[in-house]
C-alpha cells in the first residue's frame, strides 16, 4: 500500500437488477465493474436487496479535505471517482447499462468512522439509473 494509504470497506444495494433500458431483450450480467471490465455478481441481502461488499484504497489528495480513492473498481479521474453497477449484454458483449455511484462525497470524518468501527459505508442505488439527474448518492455507515 502507498505510504499515507489505508483501506476503507464499502457496499452498494440495489433492489432489482432490471437494467433500466434492455430494447432488445438482452440476457445480461449484472453487477459491480471492476477496472478490467469484470462483472461481480451482488450476493442476495436478508433484505432481498442485492449487495456488493469490497474495499478501496484511500490516501490524502491535492484537496486536504477530500480522500482519492483507488482499486479494483475504483474508476474515473482523481478529483470524481466512482463505481459502477453495470449490465452487460450476454449475447452482444457491449454494456446495455451503466450507473455510477460517486465517490466524492465521502470525506475523511466518514472513512475514519468506518475504519474505526470496522463498518462498510453503504450507498443504496436501488432506482438509480443511467445519466441519473441525481449526481451523488447517499453514502452512509451501515447500521445508520
């Protein structure tokens, strides 16, 4: 790990993995992009939401404020990172649908309450779809 670097756990939900547009009936894979284009199937939840636990690296930016994520599914430019929730379509092999859920409302007070109770911050994506107008998601400590 790079120095001043440490991990923070997180976990995406989502209720459903309807892609939010399929017009030509696509069978699809479903789940959390990695940076190499894999798709990981979310794990059914109590809940009968879908879940996806894994972990980023966090380090001190430009921005003293703002941590910089990075990873196996840590994607897009320093200052806007995100994940992805993705549909790939089995037969054509091109994604039928992409949604991201931004990093860059998580700030230090939140990764050091996460790391300290030894809790993942949760972000729900359930209605989420492509080019949402809702730019960033809720991200929260889980229980809360």
């Amino acid at each position: 790990m790079l120095a001043g670097a440490s991990e923070v756990r997180l976990r995406l939900l989502r209720d459903g993995d309807a892609p939010a547009t399929n017009p030509l009936a696509d069978a699809f894979v479903f789940g959390l992009q990695d940076t190499k284009q894999q798709i990981v199937a979310g794990v059914l939840q109590p809940d009968g939401k879908l879940g996806w636990d894994f972990a980023l690296t966090v380090k001190p930016g430009s921005r003293p404020d703002h941590p910089v994520f990075s990873g196996r599914f840590a994607s897009g430019p320093v200052d806007d990172r995100f994940v992805y929730l993705s549909w790939l379509s089995v037969p054509r092999q091109v994604w039928i649908n992409r949604v991201k859920a931004r990093l860059s409302t998580i700030d230090w007070r939140q990764v050091r309450a996460a790391q300290a109770a030894g809790l993942p911050l949760v972000a729900d994506m359930t209605g989420w779809a492509p080019g949402d107008a809702r730019k960033f998601v809720e991200w929260r400590l889980a229980g809360r």
